[in-house]
C-alpha cells in the first residue's frame, strides 16, 4: 500500500498495483459467493432484514443485492450488472453476477502466472465476442405464436422462486397477458399492470383482460356494477373552481350570490348533461368531481372514479379502446371505450374498480393475491422474471437449452476456439471458458448433488456431440433438457454474458485505487480497504 503524501491530503486513501487487483477481485467474488445459493430451482431463499425491522424474503438476485446497500465500489459495480440485467431482461440476474465473479477469480489465477491484466483483458474480450457468436449459433427459433413454448419459459423463469406450487397457473396467465398486449411483435411491459392484493389464497390470483384499479366510486348512490359499460375517460374537473387559485367574490344582496350560484350550478349541469348525452354510463376522470356534479352522476346512474391517475388512464385507455378528451365539446359516443362490467369489489378494507371484458386489451392486469405481504412481493418478482422472459422470447423469437447445457456447449466450444490462438491470450480464452461452467456445477450444488460428478457427465455427453443435455433437477438426471422443455431466453443468456464480460474486464483494468474518505457530514461514499477483507468493507 503507498500514500504519497506530496501529492493527496491525508483522508485521501490509495492502493495501487496487485493489491488493488486483489482487493477488487476478493469483493467481486464474495458478491458473486453471496448470490450463488439461490441459483436455479433448488436455489434457496434469502431473509433482508432492513434496519427498521422490515422483512424480505427473496430468491432473487437483484433485489437481495440492491438490499444489502454495498457500498465497496468494485462490489458496486457488481450489482450494476444484476441492475443492468434486470432492466434488459428481467431476468438471469443471479448469473450474470455469478459469471462477472468467476471471471475475475480465474483471471486471478493468470495474474498470479505474471500474465499482464490488459493481456488477460483482452484475451477475455476475443473470448467474449466468440462466445456470442457460438451462442447465436446454439440457439433455437421458435414462433412466439407457439403458447405451450411461452409457457414452458415462464415455467423454467418462475421454477424455484415463491410461485412454484402455482406455477402451471401463473404461466398460462403470463403468457396470455403478453400475447394480448404484444402489437407487431413487440411488448411493452408497462402495459402488464400487477396488482397486488392481500388476501385469499396465490391460486385466487387472476388476469383480468382489462384494468384493477385502487379505487371507490365516489358515490354511494352509483351503481355497484355496470355491465356493458360504455367509459368515457376524461383529464379535466368537473367542478367550478380551479382549486389552486382562492378567488374572493363580494356581493351586496342575497340576490346575486344566489344568481351567482345558480351561474356554476348551470356550468356544472351542462358539463354532466355532454357526458351523459354521449351514452357513458362510466365516467374515469383524472382530476376533482364536485359534489353537486357527484350527485347529478349519481343522479344519472353513472359509475365515477376521480383522481385516476394519468398512467391508470392511459392503460384503461388501452385497454378498454376509449380515448382520453381534454376538453368537455369533444366528448362523443365514439370515443368512449368498452368493457363487460365495471365493477366495485370490496378487499379486506379497501375498495377496487375492476374494468373486466376488454375485448381487444391492449393493456391488461395480474392481480396477484397471497395470504402475506412476503408471499404476494416473491411472487410478484417471480411474475417479472416469467413476463421478462416470455416478453424477450416474443421479441427475438429465440431459445436456447437450460439447466447448464447452454454453457457447457459454450464452454467446450471456446476451449477449442483457443487452441487457434497463441500464447497468453489462448490462456485467458481457456480461463474464461472455464468460467462458464460455474452455472451448472452450482445448479448441482445447489440441488444437493456432487458437482465434480455432475460436471464431469456433462462434459462427457457433450463431446459425445450431446449439445442440448443438462442437468434436470426436477428428475435430478442427466438428459436432453429441450425433450424435458427447460428452455430459457436467449436474451437472458447473451445479456449475461455481455454485461458480466465488461464488468470483469473493468475491474481488471484498475490498478490504483484513489477513495477519499467519508469527511464530517458523511457526504462522502464511505468502505474500507484493509490488508485482509472481511464483509464490513462489503458495507
Ligand atoms: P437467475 O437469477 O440467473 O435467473 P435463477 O435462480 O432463476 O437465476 O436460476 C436460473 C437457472 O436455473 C438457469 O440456469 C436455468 O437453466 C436453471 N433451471 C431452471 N429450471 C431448471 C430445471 N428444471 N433443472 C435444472 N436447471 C434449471
Ligand atoms: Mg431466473
């Protein structure tokens, strides 16, 4: 460890060279140590306890990590990358991290042979582009009209995370709720609405083919349930007022402040009378409804919300084909949208609006329900993992084997790959290479069988030419995994790969730390470096 003295004040920390290297690599690898457990669907389960005692309970990587608020800055970095893939993809986060730490920890193994790290940088980057290209080559097409593959890839997603018993279920929904919303073979997933309701049990959990929104209608005196409901979606108030400006009215006889108020109550009059004379019996409206306007709905037997929210407005917009009118003189019988039934259901305390028999959703709702909140939030990241997957399996349209075969392939493949290479580089493409196995290994692990053995079986029936045989945990053999339908995205793979390849890459790159330290108001970002490492720099 140097400090120059001349150069940087006192709090300024440095470390430089192969201890840099080393203190970088050592965090890496312990992010990728702590996630390792959870892998694949014998993967077990992690408590965050948060300082105010708030519990999660979770399977998945991205939110254990963003959980734990690591602040040593390689660490950091490695959680980037299970942000980065869930923000891609949705899902593959625990590999991807798993993969970035293996890199580095091989990597060591070359820097302690004195190979230059910007050698075994730019071994892994050749390593990293043959990769993609091989993984291209290994994967499979499918037609994303295919419902039973979609399925079969929200069941691979979802295996092993709270969702398991339901599994069968909560894919059918999920790939239902894709192929609706998907237009020109594209998903928008903003168009999935989840909501989560406490209560009942997971197998009450539903897609509704329209929008669940966390909403009363104003009036006792509406009616509960409109069936055949025309909805007119509307982002003006119906009141007088506009509430951010106090007006002040001075009026010398009772006379004109009754004039005066039969002025706004004729306004408010004819704001209703286009609303109903356009045919909505539903009215959704994004800002305040006055109470003479709530009676004169009620009057009229309109079901109305208020205070929608611009994005609820949007996805009912969606969903129901209405289209959203600013101004009062355009409402028409045209623009309105459609449902079967608009509805009030009360949940334990609170009241929702179900807009249900959208015939063409283009925007839909999963209504997730579970006895807690824990189960309700693990299933509910469960569901983001399987939409994920079957919304980038719409999109690219291609497959690739799972349960380890996809990267043992690979893996074979780039070992021989490197044998065209010379020297160092051919090294770092074998160290990389080697890297890839640790998905299947630890999905043997995990799943309480011997890895050494497992790797071994694999490696063999692969150069048999076996490409597609893994591991499957649910008969625990060895076999053609694409028969046993244990597909995965492509995406999730090439995602992993990339963003694991340039992290690692990074990270070997630096080789003097600068840290300034944490000065009086703690403003600073704050970790420790120490000869040894221990999980307190992890903090
Ligand atoms: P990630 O966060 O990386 O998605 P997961 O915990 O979801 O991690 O595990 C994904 C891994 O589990 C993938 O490698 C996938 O192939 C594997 N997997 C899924 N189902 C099975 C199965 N039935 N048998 C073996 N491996 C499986
Ligand atoms: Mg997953």
């Amino acid at each position: 460890m140097a400090k120059n003295p001349d150069l940087l004040p006192e709090d300024i920390q440095r470390i430089i060279g192969r201890d840099a290297q080393r203190n970088n690599i050592l965090a890496a690898k312990m992010v990728s140590e702590i996630v390792k457990t959870t892998l694949g669907p014998k993967g077990m389960d992690k408590m965050l306890v948060s300082p105010s005692g708030e519990i999660i309970i979770t399977n998945d990587g991205v939110t254990i990590l963003d959980e734990m608020q690591i602040e040593h800055p390689a660490a950091k970095m490695m959680v980037e990358i299970a942000r980065t893939q869930e923000s891609e993809v949705g899902d593959g986060t625990t590999t991807s991290v798993m993969l970035a730490g293996k890199f580095l920890e091989n990597a060591e193994r070359l820097l302690d042979k004195k190979i230059h790290a910007t050698t075994i940088a730019k071994g892994y980057r050749i390593a990293h582009d043959k990769a993609q290209e091989i993984l291209k080559d290994l994967s499979l097409e499918i037609s994303p009209e295919n419902e039973e593959v979609l399925k079969q890839i929200a069941i691979t997603a979802m295996t092993g995370k709270g969702a398991e018993d339901s599994k069968h279920i909560f894919s059918e929904m999920i790939s239902k709720a894709v192929k609706l919303v998907s237009e020109n073979g594209d998903v928008d997933l903003n168009d999935i609405k989840i909501e989560k309701l406490k209560g009942n049990s997971i197998a009450d959990s539903e897609l509704v083919q329209g929008v669940v929104l966390n909403k009363e209608k104003i009036s006792q005196d509406m009616p509960k349930k409109i069936i055949e409901a025309k909805i007119a979606l509307v982002d003006f108030p119906i009141e007088i007022k506009n509430p951010e400006i106090d007006t002040k009215i001075s009026v010398t006889d009772p006379g004109q402040l009754q004039k005066f108020l039969k002025e706004e109550e004729y306004e408010i009059r004819s704001l209703v009378e286009k609303i109903v004379s356009s045919g909505a019996n539903t009215l959704f409206c994004q800002k305040g409804v006055d109470d003479f306007a709530k009676y004169l709905l009620a009057k009229e037997g309109i079901y109305t919300c208020r205070r929608v929210s611009r994005s609820d407005l949007e996805k009912i917009s969606k969903a129901t084909g209405g289209k959203i009118i600013s101004n009062i003189d355009e409402v028409n019988s045209y623009d309105l949208g459609d449902a079967e039934i608009v509805e009030e259901v009360k949940n334990k305390d609170d009241y929702y609006t179900y807009i249900r028999g959208c015939k063409n959703p283009k925007s839909v709702t999963i209504l997730i329900r579970g006895g807690t909140d824990h189960v309700i939030d693990e299933i509910g990241r469960a569901f983001m993992d399987g939409l994920g997957d079957v919304a980038s399996v719409v999109r690219t349209k291609l497959v690739v084997p799972g349960g380890g075969a996809i990267e043992i392939e690979l893996s074979k493949r780039l070992r021989e790959f490197a044998q065209s290479l010379d020297g160092r580089e051919q090294l770092a493409v074998v160290e990389y290479a080697n890297a890839l196995e640790f998905i299947p290994s630890t999905l043997a692990e995990n799943g309480g069988l011997d890895p050494i053995d497992i790797l071994t079986q694999l490696k063999a029936e692969h150069e048999k030419g076996e490409k597609n045989t893994g591991l499957n945990l649910f008969s625990g053999k060895i076999e053609n995994v694409l028969g046993e339908k244990i597909i995965e995205p492509y995406k999730v793979k090439s995602q992993a790969l990339s963003s694991a390849s340039e992290v690692a890459i990074m990270i070997l790159r630096i080789d003097d730390v600068i840290a300034s330290k944490p000065n009086k108001e703690g403003n600073m970002e704050k970790y420790e470096f120490g000869n040894g490492f221990d999980t307190r720099s992890l903090r």
